[in-house]
C-alpha cells in the first residue's frame, strides 16, 4: 500500500507557513484563541489512493533521490501516527532525534529568546513545528559563531532584564486625580485675582488690538503654564557654568515675585550631576577628546558658513560618518547636526502620502513631528507590545489603506532603543520578526542606547545579538554617549544616496561645526579600542553595573522603578505634581541636580524624578545619592512599592 500526497501549490519557503493541522484553516483565526480556527477545507488538499499491487519491493527500486524527497511525504510528521519506510527510514529518524536533542543542550539561549518573540500564531508554529535537517545544522552553526570570548556583562541573550511597570492601587490614582483637581481649582481662582487686579499679571496674552486675528497662544496651554508650571518653575531650566560631568557647578539664583524673574547673586553650587545624559562620562574639558577638538579648530576653524549642497562637509564630518558606518556594520551613514532634526527632517523622505507609520505609544516628540510631516496615515500601537503591534500590520494589509481603498505602498514601524521616560528597552527580536513576516520597513531611533548598550557600546542591535541589516533605518545622537552633538542616520548605501539628496537639511542647514564632528570621532574611536587602550571598554562596563546597582538600590528601598534593570534612565515613580517641586528643591539643597517630569511630558498620574546614570559616577557618588532619595522617600511617603520585600534580603553588589 503507497501513500500519494498532492500539495497546495504555495511558493512560500516552508520557515514562514503556518502549522497546519487535519481539519484547520490556516488563512483564518478565531477571535478568543491564538490557533487556527476551524474549518471544513483545509489549506492543503490530501489524496490517498489505496494501490493493492504496489509493495515495498517497488519502493525499493526507486531513485535514491527520490526516496528521500520530502515533498512527497511532508505531511507525515504532522500525523499523531508516522509511517516508517524500512530500516533506513528508521536510521533517518534516529538520526533526527539526536540531532534534535544535541541541539536543545547547545542552544538553550536561543530558544529563551525566542521566547521573547512570541507573537500570536507566529511564535505557536515555531513552537510546534519540527525542524529540518538544514534548519538545524545552520542554527548550530550560528551558536557556535555567536560563542565568541568576549564577556557580555548583561549576561546570556536568553536571560536580559524584563521591563517592569508596577502599578499602584486604584485608591492612589484617586489621590492623585484629586490632587490636580485642586490644583486647577486654585488656578482659576488665581486668575480671577488676575482680573480684579489683585494680583498683577504678569503672563503673555493676546493684545487687545489684536484680539480679532487669530490667536497666538493656545488658552489651556497658556492658562495651566502662568499658573502651573511657572510655580515650580525654579526646578527647571537651571543655568549650568561648568562641564557636565559626574559633578556640575550650577549657578545661583533667587525669585521674589513667584518665579516670574530671578535675581543672580554670582555665586555657584557644585552638586552632583544625576540628570545628564553624559552615559559614558566623554562630556570632559580635558583629555583626548578635548585636545583633538581643539586641535581641529586650528584646522578647520569652528563653522562651514554654509551648506552641505552648497560647499560640502568638512573632512572631520567625511571620516566621521565612515567611522559610524563601520561601528555600525552597515554600508555608509550620515551625520547631521541636530539630533532633534535627524528625525523629524528625515523621516518625511522616506515615506508619503500612500504610506503608513506604525509607531510606538511613547515615541520621542521628534519622530511624531516627523510622522506629521511626512503626510503619511499613522497608527499607534501599545508599548512594546508585540501583540498590538501584529494587529495592526495584518489589519493593514488586509483592509488597506480607508482613504485611497488601495494597498499601502509602505509600511514603517518606528520604535526606540531606549525609551527616555519610561527607561524600558525594545523587544527589538520581536519586532524585527513581525517586520519580516508582514515585509515591512523598520526605523530605530537609538538616541539614548547607542555607545551605552552592548558589550561593546553597539546599541539596542548588539544588546539583543541581532543583525544590523535586519534594521533598515539606524538612528542615533552624538548627544548622550559621545560628549557631543548632532545625529546620525545608517543603512544600506542606497537609503544613504536618497537621504543625501532628499534632506531637507542638506538644502537648509549647515553642516556639523569640525571640532563637534572631531569630538565625536574621537569617542567612538575610543569605544572601538583604537587608541589601544581598553578605557571604551572599562567604560561601557562600569556604566552597566551603575545602572543595574542603582535600580535594585531604589526598589530594595521600596521605591517604583521603571525599565528594565539594564537601562541607564532610571525613572523613580513619585505620582503627584505637588512632590515635583518637593522633590527638586529639597534634592537641590542636598547639593544633587536631578530631573522631576510631570504632565504634559507624562501621564497626569505617573509624575517622576528621572535619574540619568553615567559611566563617571563612583558608588560612593551612588550611595549619597540614594542616601538622600531614601530621606525624601521617608518624609514624603513616596514608597510606593508592594513588591520591596522581594529585595529586602538580596545582596545587592556593585
């Protein structure tokens, strides 16, 4: 008796199909579960023709070839019953087997990352599906390559740290809710005042000649900055008269009239700086990085005086951008010298009007401003949720797009490396894979990862080992790691060529200044071990374990903590706007700088205080500093945290 299969003619490699099980639709799922729904057809047709006469004498005079053609017997091992050839079917099973389990010791990491991919009926195929043989030889030829003697101080791939978003109770939101309630009660009572001529009015506003044009400022925006923002005005906008390093001199200042004006008595305050994003400490008045920008200036002087269309770059920014494309492993790069414009410049040239940008719910405001600009249809989807994500690339792809009722010629999906207020790290596996699935584009904006994730200060991509060419558009700033100025944006060189010529900001803006661009270099040589030390290195390790010791301090302490415990950014979870002002001005006279960040840069219930850790800092630096977070925890009752008990007794090492 011989078995004869006909196959669906479908030209898909076997990698991205469905599983497909007797009597489920694989084009189709049901609402409430992840497997394919039910369906009476079935995606692939099976006819079984019972020949008496055929035996396995017949089998066996066959073509070697042909017996071991698995397009005639790929269903088999979906089957709960395999049928077996003769010995050599059996032999070839054993083999499998083996081979199957040697891969499971061998490459445990990769099927913990894997883990992280989960999505939908992507990651349940993976899960189910058997592996083939040439499946499995490349795999453990990409473990064994991927086994290399460098030390990641993050630890196994398959083991990286979870974002954490604890909650607090809902009785805590009400606080809160009832908090700005108060607060905007007092407000407009404060504007009556105003009106009567109580108190003086000192706040931008519409003239009265003026009062039938259009308006110049927004009423909400104007009304909650004279009587909100301009209270706790005294901790923001701090003048600084010093390098921001581990430490920074501010300078002093003092208000009589509600933070309206401030009078400069000319003296300094040297505190400790936890609020720059200076990761790896290059943010120095002294040193090689220094020394190479200054001697720049006497080569190239300080400005091109015009535009790169016009005149060209300087030779500081040509090496720079070879130098960022190598660091990267990518074809060619280019530098621009604003971060805030690298992406809000850029990213209308790469889409249009018949595109879609799916972008995440806590994108920078310089990648929303480019999403605006770019004229293109623009869908939001949950952070870093892989599920929400897939929703809307299949919805998409099957409804089009509702304005023109034709396909989109385009799909981008802009993510982030490391989100700056949320201190959470991209499940860049995840996304990379949906972008193959649904054949989208992929930009990632690593402005706060490049130089400070990554063994060797690659960013997001190397943090999580995967391909920089699997990321189309590689984003970054020279502003946070590298002590500097501008942006970067890196890929294939045929991206590069159209963003040379497309840019508004070749047209329109000057070129990076020399000794910016030298800096810079400088750096990133320093990161790459060229100037024959390993300071790049000592560097990138010593603001790891910054990071993770400060985290487990604060939440050890009870405080909430956003991101995960490898970020850098650490977001401190303080809820009410009123213990913003508590907050900076009491830390300010315990001589630390930090950032408190309130509504409208948040949620109006998750207010915080932003640290930004550095590779500059000492733990004794650290431990003043969580010295004095633990008192204003204490005399405010900012402990938010149920889970503290969980590292009450864990050992907490530098």
């Amino acid at each position: 008796m011989c078995f004869f299969f006909v196959e669906h003619k479908n030209k898909e490699p076997r990698h991205k199909r469905r599983l497909l099980l007797p009597g489920f639709h694989g084009c189709r799922e049901s609402s409430n579960q992840r497997r394919p729904a039910p369906c009476c057809s079935c995606h692939t047709a099976i006819a079984i023709c019972f020949i008496a006469d055929c035996t396995s004498s017949s089998l066996q005079k066959m073509a070697p070839d042909d017996v071991n053609r698995r397009s005639a017997f790929r269903i088999f091992h979906r089957f709960p019953v395999r049928l077996t050839f003769g010995a050599k079917s059996e032999a070839k099973t054993v083999t499998q087997s083996k081979k199957r389990q040697q891969r499971e010791n061998e490459a445990d990491d990769l099927k913990r990352l894997a883990e992280r991919t989960d999505i939908l009926e992507c990651a349940w195929h993976r899960r189910n599906d058997d592996v083939d043989e040439e499946d499995l030889e490349e795999n453990l030829a990409e473990t064994e390559a991927k086994n290399e003697p460098n030390v990641d101080i993050y630890g196994d791939v398959g083991s990286r740290a979870d974002n954490e978003f604890e909650q607090i109770g809902g009785s805590t939101v009400i606080m809160v809710y009832i908090c700005w309630v108060m607060l905007f009660v007092f407000a407009y009572v404060r504007d009556i005042f105003r009106r009567l001529g109580f108190v003086a009015d000192k706040s931008n506003k519409e003239l009265e000649k003026l009062k039938s044009f259009v308006p110049l400022f927004s009423d909400f925006e104007a009304f909650y900055q004279r009587n909100c923002y301009i209270r706790v005005r005294d901790v923001f906008e701090r003048p600084i008269c010093s390098v921001p390093g581990a430490t920074v001199d501010l300078l002093d200042r003092v208000s009589h009239d509600g933070n309206w004006t401030y009078e400069y008595p000319g003296t300094t305050s040297k505190v400790i700086n936890i609020a720059s994003y200076n990761y790896l400490g290059f943010a120095q008045a002294a040193g090689p990085c220094a020394t190479a920008s200054v001697n720049s200036i006497d080569e190239e002087g300080v400005a091109c005086c015009t535009t790169v269309h016009e005149r060209g770059r300087s030779v500081s920014q040509a090496k720079l951008e070879a130098l960022v494309a190598e660091f990267l492993g990518v074809e060619d790069a280019i530098c621009f010298s604003m971060g805030f414009a690298t992406n809000s410049m850029n990213a209308p040239c790469l889409v249009d009007k018949h595109s879609l940008i799916i972008s995440d719910q806590y994108n920078h405001a310089s990648l929303i401003l480019g999403c605006r600009l770019s004229g293109a249809s623009t869908k939001v989807f949950k952070h870093n949720d892989m599920g929400s994500l897939e929703k809307i690339l299949r919805d998409a792809i099957a409804y089009g797009n509702p304005k023109t009722h034709r396909p989109y010629k385009k799909i981008l999906i802009i993510v982030e490396g490391i989100y700056s207020m949320e201190g959470s790290i991209c499940n860049l596996p995840g996304i990379i894979a949906l972008k193959k699935k649904y054949k989208a584009y992929l930009y990632l904006d690593e402005a706060h990862s490049i130089g400070a994730m990554g063994k060797t200060g690659k960013g997001i991509v190397e943090y999580w080992s995967c391909d920089p060419k699997d990321v189309d558009i590689l984003m970054g700033t020279f502003t946070k790691s590298f002590g500097s100025a501008g942006g970067y944006i890196a890929g294939s060189k045929k991206t590069i060529d159209h963003l040379r010529v497309a840019s508004p900001t070749g047209y329109y803006s000057s070129p990076m200044s020399p000794p910016i661009a030298q800096q810079i270099y400088s750096s990133m040589s320093i990161i790459m071990g060229r100037d024959g030390t390993t300071d790049g290195a000592e560097r990138i390790e010593r603001l790891a374990r910054n990071s993770r010791y400060f985290r487990l301090r604060l939440k050890q302490m009870g405080f909430i903590v956003y991101g995960s415990n490898d970020s850098p950014v650490v977001p401190m979870l303080i809820y009410f706007p009123s213990m913003c002002g508590f907050y900076g001005r009491e830390m300010l006279k315990r001589k630390v700088g930090t950032v408190v960040v309130s509504f409208p840069a948040t949620d109006m219930t998750e207010g915080r205080v932003r640290f930004c850790i550095s590779a500059a800092h000492t733990k004794e630096l650290l431990d003043e500093v969580l010295r004095h977070v633990g008192e204003l925890g204490e005399r405010s009752g900012s402990k938010f945290s149920r889970k503290a008990h969980l590292y009450r007794d864990q050992k907490i090492e530098w």
